[in-house]
C-alpha cells in the first residue's frame, strides 16, 4: 500500500534516541527539549518557543495565556480539523465558525469582518456577541493544509476590534506569508503540530512561537503544571502538557531536514498539479499569490463530482494499493458543534465534499507517484472527466 503520509526517518533519529536511553533521561528532563524549541523558533521567525505535548494541548494553552474565558466566543473557521475547535471548547468557550475564502481555503477576512460588523457591540467589558450575549475574544487563523491565510487583512480587523490572533499553523512549519515566516505575520502566538503524519514529526507533540517574552513565559508556566517552587507550590491552574525528551530527539533529527522535506513536499505537490489538474473539472489544491504553502496534503479538487463519485474513486484506488482519503468534515456538520454560532457557509459547503487527498510522504518516489497519478486519471476518465 502506498499510504497517504508516513514519516520520513531516514535522519539521526535513532542516534538521538540511543542517547535519550543511555542517559536515562526520557522524560520531559533532557537537553533535547531546549534543542528542539531553538531549532523551531528559528525556523518559524520567533525568538521563543515551548514544546508541548500535542498540537491541540499547544493550542488550548495559547488560548489561556491569550486570556480566552469560560463563555466567550472565538471566531474560527469551519473549514478545519476538529482539534482547532475542540481546543477552545477545552478552555471553556465556544467556536464562532466563520467561512473560508474560495482562493486558499482559509479564513475569510471578508466573512470575518461582516460577520463582526453585524453581530458584535463594543462594550466597557469587551466585544459582545449580539444574540448570545457572550465575549468574544479571540481568532483562530487556519493555515489550512500549511496554506498561510492572508494575514494582513485578518490582523487588522482583529486589531480593530481587540481581538487575540493565535495561529493554527499545525501543518505550516515552513510555509511563508508573502515572504515572512509564520511567526512574522503578527499573530500573538503561533502553533505548530509533530503529529506521525506532519512534515517533521516527534512522533506526537506541539509548540507555541512568539515575540512577546512575558507572553511565552506565561505559556511555560501554565504548561508545566504552574509551578512556582521545588517545594511543589503552584499559583495558578496549569497543565502537564509537557514534550518528553523522547519525542524531542525524535523532533530535532526531523528539523535538520525541515528544508529537505518542505521542498520534497512542494515538489509532489506540484507533479500532481501539472499531471491531473486541467483548471475545468479537476482543479489544484490552493495556491494563492500571497503564500508559499508547505502543501502538508498534496491532491485534487474535483467539483463535479458527486460524494459518491469520491467515495468511489477513493475505493478503487485502495483496490489498486493506494491511501486515497476524503477531506475533513466541517465544523458546522459536526455533531458537538451543531449549535455554534455561525457566518454562512458558501465557501466551505462548496469545497469539502469534493477534496481528493493522494500520497505525498516526502520518501515518495517518482515511479510510485507515477503510479498514483496514471490510476487517478484512469479513475477520472471512468468518472467521466
């Protein structure tokens, strides 16, 4: 089988992890922590970092240290994985679902700033939502399939309004925004996913980036229980959401072939392009004049044809050996976010039934994309495009 996404390991990973074991230090105390928190900071254009132990632990830490309270609303798009809202239901409040632009898949900047214009009042206590009643404090800003969003605009209306940005770049470590890095765009905190199937993996865990130093040692402090003293005293309600030195490892052998990987990624991305998108029936994944995507997910977008179709196509392909996967289902159609709040949904309605995701490992090799792309096509021309 050629599976959709699979770590590429072929780097210093078992030397580093030897290491881990001959000094015993496996846990979250160990010198590769701090190694793997330079290394993406650097990486991402921020001065500090701190690793934690997943994406989604990252993301509601972010939220906390941004000052989001149990009953606030905070605007994210539909359009993404469930841990971007499950992260602001863990840190008490409730997604604001907005819908994507047409162009990159992401936040709307536009459907962000008439959603805010018509539905919110400015207050002594903050931004109210009109019809609930509840604070809204926060954006989540998507980088969809490490897909930057567009930046500029949707820092302005935040700004405007007050609002916190916390960026989901899960899949974005080593994408750019008209040339800046993801932590270079504005947003108070960026968060970065090592998920088995990411680019550069740990084999699990997350990280926050940012410029604000007092900002980022607040992260620190609520992400290692709160802790004040070696005498066990703790001043706040924190989390063990601490990286162990074990994934650490694992994660500095994956960030000294970040380049390598990215560009490896791009380049899939850009056969298929070239070999199956004819910008009619079958269409690329986005690519707008303002980012350089990390394409994480290399594949089509096939708007003609029927869920069926998909659901079709994705079987043959596994019949002929190959991970064909759907996209993600939207926020709005999920069941625990069935009452969000939320815009209209033109864009992301539009989009997520006809998403075809195909083999883009960065180990891939050109005779098994090959492969991959001659079944597709045969597939589409069964399909009739």
């Amino acid at each position: 089988m050629i599976l959709l996404a699979v770590p590429n390991l072929a780097g210093r990973e078992g030397e580093y992890l030897q290491q881990c074991i001959t000094t015993t230090f496996v846990s979250t105390v160990g010198e590769f922590v701090g190694r793997f928190e330079s290394l993406v900071a650097e990486a991402s254009g921020a001065p500090f970092c701190v690793a934690t132990s997943a994406g989604t632990t990252a993301l509601h830490a972010g939220l906390v240290a941004l000052g989001v309270r149990p009953g606030d609303l905070v605007i994210c798009p539909s359009l993404t994985f469930i841990a971007s809202a499950n992260a602001i239901s863990h840190a008490g409040a409730t997604p604001w679902l907005m819908d994507v632009n047409r162009e990159s898949w992401t936040l709307d900047p536009d459907a962000m700033a008439d959603s805010l214009e018509r539905n919110t009042r400015r207050t002594p206590d903050g931004l109210i939502h009109l019809a609930s009643g509840r604070r809204v404090s926060a954006v989540v800003a998507v980088f969809t399939l490490g897909c930057p969003v567009d930046m500029d605009p949707v820092m302005e209306i935040a700004r405007s309004y007050g609002l916190k940005v916390l960026v989901d770049g899960a899949a974005g470590l080593g994408a750019n925004y008209k040339g800046r890095a993801p932590a270079e765009t504005g947003a108070d905190l960026v968060m970065f996913s090592f998920n088995g199937n990411k680019t550069v993996t740990a084999g699990g865990g997350g990280a926050l980036v940012g410029h604000d130093e007092t900002l980022m040692k607040l992260v620190r402090h609520l992400t290692t229980t709160a802790r004040t003293s070696p005498d066990y005293d703790h001043d706040m309600v924190g989390f063990n959401y601490r990286m162990t030195n074990l994934q650490a490892a694992v994660g500095c052998a994956q960030m000294e072939n970040l380049d390598m990987f990215v560009a490896a990624k791009r380049r899939i991305a850009a056969r298929y392009d070239a070999a199956l998108a004819d910008g009619n029936s079958v269409h690329r994944f986005p690519d707008p004049d303002w980012a350089d995507s990390a394409c994480w997910f290399s594949g089509i977008y096939a708007p003609f044809l029927t869920a069926e179709q998909h659901a079709d196509i994705r079987a043959r392909l596994r019949e002929n050996n190959i991970d064909a996967r759907p996209f993600w289902k939207p926020m709005h159609l999920q069941k625990p976010y069935a009452d969000a709040p939320r815009s209209s949904m033109d864009v992301t309605d539009a989009i997520w039934p006809h998403v075809l995701t195909l083999p883009c490992s960065t180990a891939l090799t050109e005779d098994e994309q090959e492969y991959v792309i001659d079944c597709v096509k045969k597939e589409l021309a069964r399909a009739g495009l």
